[in-house]
C-alpha cells in the first residue's frame, strides 16, 4: 500500500464522494434531516478490500492470497461538522 489510505482521501459530505449512503442497496430507511435534535444527513460509508498480509501462507505449496475488508462509516450530529467515524478489519474466514 503506497500513499494515504482511500478513507483518509474520502470527502464524506459531498454528493460525488466514492461513499455510500446508508439504506442505498438495503433501502433502510434513517431519519435524518434539519429538524429537531437529529442527524443532519443519512450516515455514509466505503468499504476497502485489502491484501491480508498475515494469511499468504506457504509459497511453495502456492497458498491463494486473502484478503481483509476495511468499512470506514461517518455519521453526522445536527450539524455537518459534528462527526463520528467507525473503522472496522473484516476478515473472512
């Protein structure tokens, strides 16, 4: 991996952010909007498959590569600038 990670270099609040926004292929629904004490917009999110560099195995018997997933999520407060974010390693086994 050369350079930033992707979710480091991810603009979470733009609409032509490479994030996804919650509910978009599940069609969840979250109530988010200017009104009353909630989210100021849905949570968004990305999901990265990375090398897992701790599963190669033995060379020689040409073990398959595997793979780990990084999900970065960002949810809003009432405003756009108060923020969380979530990072989580999957690994499949």
């Amino acid at each position: 991996e050369t350079g930033k990670p992707v979710w480091l270099t991810v603009d979470f609040l733009s609409k032509d952010s490479p994030s996804v926004e919650y509910g978009t292929f599940t069609n969840r629904v979250f109530d988010a909007g200017a009104t009353g004490i909630r989210s100021s917009k849905k949570p968004r999110y990305i999901i990265e498959i990375l090398e897992d560099p701790n599963t190669f195995g033995d060379t020689s018997i040409k073990a398959d590569k595997k793979y780990i997933y990084r999900v970065t999520a960002m949810g809003f407060g009432p405003r756009d600038d108060i923020q969380a974010v979530l990072q989580v390693l999957f690994r499949k086994e």
